[in-house]
C-alpha cells in the first residue's frame, strides 16, 4: 500500500476517475460523498457517507487519520435554484470544515482541485501571478475555498496543492452522471439521440481542453511531491466547440455509417477572445504528458450510452 487516501468527490465525473486510478496504484482509498448512490465496478474502496457542510457530522465520520486528501467535492452546477447560497455552504464552508477535521488528525498531505475561472480573464495569456476578479459565484466560492486552504497552511503547517483546473473531458464512469451537461458529454449524447448535433453558439469560442487520465497522472505525482502552493493545470492547447463538434461527426458517422449535420446558431454574433492558460510552473514541478484524446473518449462514452441499463 502506498497510504490511506482521502477523496471528496470521489464518485463524481472526475473523481471517480481518480478513485479508480488511487484504488489500481495500491492506495487504501476512502471515498467521502453525502451519499453513496452507485458503486465504480471492479474497485476496491471505502466508502464515508457525510455531509462537509455539517462540522459535527464530518468529525464523526472522520475520526481516523489519513495520509493524503485530494479534495475535489463542489458544487458546480449554476443553473440549479439558490445556488449562490448552496456554492458557499458547499465550496467554501465545506473546504474548511474538511480542513478544521483533518489538520487534527494529521493529514500529511492536502490537494485541493480549484478552477482557472478564479482569475476572471477571458483573454491573453493566464499564469499563477495574475490578479485574481471572479466574474461568478462558481469562481468566487472556490477562491474562498482557496484561501481557507491557505489559511490553514499558515496556521497548521498544512503541506498543500492548490491546482487550478481547466475544462478536463472523459466519458463518464456512470449512465446516470450528473455531468452530461459538459461540451464532450453533451455533444455526443445528443447525436446519439438525435442524430443531430445543434450549437447553442456559433461554435467559435474556445477553451483549453485537458484529458482526465492526465489530471489523474498529475495528482499522483503530487502526492509524493514537495509542491507547496498554486499551479495552473491545463493543456496548453485551445479547441473551438466547432471542433470538438466536428471530432464528435466524424466518430459517429464513421461508427454507425450514418451521417449528420452540425448546426450552428446563426443568431450569434459574438467575437469569442482567446486565452491561453500557462501550466510551465507545474511543468517545472513535475514531469508529465499531455494526450489528446477525444476520439477515444468519444467512442467511450457511445459505449456507456449503448450499454447503460
């Protein structure tokens, strides 16, 4: 064994990623979600049911001590009602609730999965020494959650990672997913229900697009990694939804010999900015790859899709 880990968020679209990852490494993963609603096959885990926004309930369920943490629990989906209050409670009050239980018990080791939306830009280049100016409440809890991380590394010697994370992709570990909303998922559940893809934009936006089986490289090194303070992790590579639109085309059509159109929203005018997110500090850090993957992850999740009862 490699030592006993920590994953909030563990069953979620990237976490259960990780846990799979953790558990094939030799790690003893514990998996903390509020509830256990469906099991990763052939892994071997743990799992905590508690809530992070309840103190009290948190240092019961969490009275043994733990080696590492990658904490990655958030609550991220905007379009709910009353989610600015749920984002604090969960993003930020849960960070430090998690923090205030594990420095008491030890923790040797703390990541915690921020987003690149903390510095607000929109365009040019972003490093670690830019100013930070959220533009939303799901940027904004995840810097508060930031500087309770910081926080407690002052105040409690906390050896801690802070990765701010750009849009990572790979199909799910799970049908019933909460995720099915992002570009990749999205894209190609749609045309293999409709057999149509249709752009709510006129595709030209761009984001930097990094694999989830790098993410999970990345967070294993780190474990073991004297890397104190806040990294960018990302790709380094921009993909118009156009093209990731037009990857997702061509693997259906060349899978089920059938072909489909790709509609864009004429309505939309927007001149979509670029910005390129530097990662050369973690790079610095830690040796590791990038790998382009869509067109495997693509077929992946058809196949999810085709075998999801």
């Amino acid at each position: 064994m490699h030592g006993k880990i920590l994953l909030t968020g563990g069953l979620g679209n990237l976490g259960s990623w990780v846990t799979v990852s953790l558990c094939e490494a030799g790690y003893d993963v514990y998996v903390l979600t509020r509830k256990e609603n469906q099991r990763i096959k052939n892994c071997k885990y743990h799992v905590i049911e508690a809530d992070i926004t309840n103190l009290e309930d948190l240092s019961k369920k969490l009275s043994e001590s733990f080696d590492y943490c990658i904490h990655m629990a958030s609550y991220n989906e905007f379009f709910e009602v009353d989610y600015a209050k749920q984002a604090l409670k969960i993003n930020a009050l849960g960070t430090r609730n998690l923090l205030e239980v594990l420095v008491q018990n030890n923790i040797k080791k703390f990541i915690y999965l921020s987003t690149i939306h903390v510095y607000g830009k929109v365009e040019g280049i972003v490093n670690e020494n830019d100013a930070l100016c959220p533009q939303n409440d799901y940027a904004t809890t995840h810097l508060f959650a930031e500087y309770y991380v910081k926080q407690f590394g002052e105040t409690h010697q906390l050896d801690y990672t802070i990765l701010r994370l750009s849009n990572s992709y790979g199909a799910p570990k799970f049908y019933k997913s909460s995720k099915w909303y992002l570009v990749l998922n999205d894209l190609v559940k749609s045309v293999y229900e409709t057999q149509s893809i249709v752009l709510k934009t006129n595709g030209n936006g761009s984001r930097d697009f990094i694999w989830m089986g790098d993410v999970v490289e990345v967070l294993q090194k780190l474990l073991n990694c004297d890397c104190q303070g806040v990294y960018n992790l990302s790709s380094m590579k921009n993909y118009k939804i156009i093209e990731i639109a037009q990857m997702v085309q061509f693997e259906y059509e060349k899978r089920y010999t059938q072909k489909v159109d790709i509609i864009i929203n004429n309505k939309d005018t927007m001149i979509y900015k670029n910005m390129f997110i530097d990662n050369t500090k973690l790079q610095n850090k830690i040796n590791f790859r990038i790998h382009q993957c869509f067109s495997k992850e693509i077929h992946n999740i058809f196949d999810l899709l085709e075998g999801k009862e």
